[in-house]
C-alpha cells in the first residue's frame, strides 16, 4: 500500500478540495484525537495541503477565512479507555467543511434544576443528549426517542429538543406525573412533535405502542444501591433489550449501564478479569445483550463519583 506521510494526506485533501471547497478564502485546522498518530505532523499536514490549494480563487486566510476545512486525526487513546476489541480500531484521517452556521448547543436554563420537576438521580443534558446523538448513523433515520426508564425525563426532553417524537414509561407514577410536567415545558421551546408518557413495566411496552419505525432507545435503567457489584438491575436490561427489538429490529440501542471505578485505571494487567457491569463480568453482559438482537459497537466509560463509573454502550441490530 502507499506510504501514508504528511505529503500523501496533503495531496488527498488538495485533490478532494478540487470538487469540494466553495470559491473564497480558506483555512486548514488539524486536530487530533487519542494518543496521535506516528510520523505525522498536524502542523505539516496544514501547511502542505494549504500550499497545493492556494489559488487566486482559494486565497488562505487563517484569521477570517469563508470556509474552514477541518482534518482529524483519530487514533487509539493511551491508555484504552475499556478493555474490548474496539480499542485496537485502527488509526483514521477524516476531513470536511466546517459547517458555517453550526453552533455550540446552549444548555443553559435546562440543568435538571430548571425543570418544574426534580430528583437528585436525574441525568445531565449533555449525557442525554449524548445518548441520542449516538444512535443516529448514516442508514438510518430517526423518528421517536423511547426510553422504558424515563425518571425525571432527562433524555426525552432533549429527544423533544432535537425534534425527535417521544415514548417514554417508568414504573413509578410519581415519575410518570413528574416527565409529563418536564416534557409539557419543554415544548414551549421545541417543534411540535409527539409524545406519550405511561406507566408501565418494560416488558409490556411492545403491547403498548405496537411497532415503531426509526426509534432511537435510549435510558439509563435502575440498579440496586450496590450499583456495578450488584445485578439487581440486569433482568430489566435484558427485558429492555427484548423489548426494543420487538418494537423496533433496525433501530438504534444507547444505555449506560453501571460499572466499577477501577476502569479509568492507566494501566490494566491484560490478563486482569473482565471489569463488573451490572455485577457481571462485561463480557457476559454483552453476550446477553447479542443474544438479544443487539451488537455492542462502541464502549465508554463516565465517571459519575469515586465508587462508581458507568459505562455508556451503543448497539446496532445484530442482524
């Protein structure tokens, strides 16, 4: 194969430049990701693909230029953030237009304090938020957030906010009222979309809403006060799980799931065990999970205090 250098990666940029950058002047802004990738320069990378595409119609301008493009390069973290084949994904060069219109979300007035509707276990905007971001992907498209756990409604509130329908349940009436008086505030500041709330046990949800076409489910389910050391709450992601693939066998599946401290640790004996998800080694959970119609695809870890982590996981139809 080609020698991948800071001249090869310039000259894919310039060429793809050709077809792919609006007239007007431009900047290059590198970036990169995980531990870097050896033998390649951000700053040369720049600099090269700057100098094939400057041109009187692509003049550089690094301080106020029209378009930017943006070049990332993506490598393994250093340590690995969690011990699964996905850490040893290779090294990716990824390139485009910054979108000029694009802006920071602002989550400024939604902290779960802000809500007509509070409880100290609520879940953080940008977490749920996170959630349902990750269960978009490039061939499938998504109507309706539905999350069998809802609590206070952290993550349905911003299924709202991104314009997705909504169908969310707890088995607590409390939280039931409680996400009916968020969600009815929040879409003061969202487009119309649908939603139900009910309650009712997660595995009757298929009989409840019937089939759904294009449904992110995203939660974050209950688990006894022992959290990672404790499978209390396994028997209700694995309910979970069926449930979803019931109601919806292309959709998306985002959870976090509890998991002990120790996995931010730097450095792991490879021959350490598993690290405990919902009491189990993580293996088996994703096993369980697979069995289920649902292949993990992405893992990681979120610190939530010093006995306790959690462990966001992403899954696709395993079919």
């Amino acid at each position: 194969s080609a020698p991948i250098d800071a001249e090869s990666i310039a000259e894919k940029i310039a060429f793809w430049a050709i077809e792919n950058l609006p007239g007007g002047s431009f900047a290059i802004r590198p970036r990169g990701l995980g531990q870097g990738i050896d033998g390649l320069s951000k700053t040369a990378i720049a600099q090269t693909a700057g100098g094939l595409i400057s041109s009187p119609n692509h003049p550089v301008d690094l301080e106020n230029p029209e378009h930017e493009i943006v070049v990332v390069l993506a490598a393994p973290e250093d340590p690995p953030n969690h011990p699964d084949p996905l850490a040893d994904s290779p090294a990716r060069i990824v390139w485009g237009l910054r979108h000029p219109e694009w802006q920071r979300p602002d989550y400024a007035g939604r902290s779960p304090t802000d809500r007509p509707f509070f409880q100290p276990v609520s879940l953080e905007p940008r977490l749920a938020r996170l959630l349902i971001s990750l269960g978009h992907r490039t061939d499938f498209t998504p109507t309706t957030v539905i999350d069998p756990f809802c609590g206070t409604g952290g993550i349905v509130i911003e299924g709202m906010l991104a314009g997705l329908n909504i169908l969310a349940s707890d088995l607590d009436g409390r939280m039931v009222a409680g996400t009916t008086r968020n969600l009815t505030w929040a879409a003061k500041n969202s487009a119309e979309v649908a939603w139900d709330v009910q309650e009712m046990n997660v595995g009757m949800i298929p009989d409840l809403w019937g089939k759904v076409s294009g449904a992110i489910f995203a939660f974050d389910p209950p688990y006894g006060r022992n959290a990672w050391k404790s499978d209390d709450g396994f028997q209700l992601l694995l309910k979970a799980c069926s449930a979803a693939r019931s109601i919806d066998d292309t959709g998306s599946l985002c959870t976090l799931l509890p998991t002990e401290p120790t996995i931010f640790e730097k450095t792991r004996d490879p021959d350490s065990p598993d690290p405990l998800v919902m009491g189990l080694p993580w293996v088996e959970v994703a096993d369980q999970m697979l069995e289920r119609g649902w292949r993990v695809v992405l893992t990681a870890p979120v610190k939530v205090h010093r006995s306790l982590a959690r462990l966001l996981v992403v899954c696709h139809p395993s079919h």
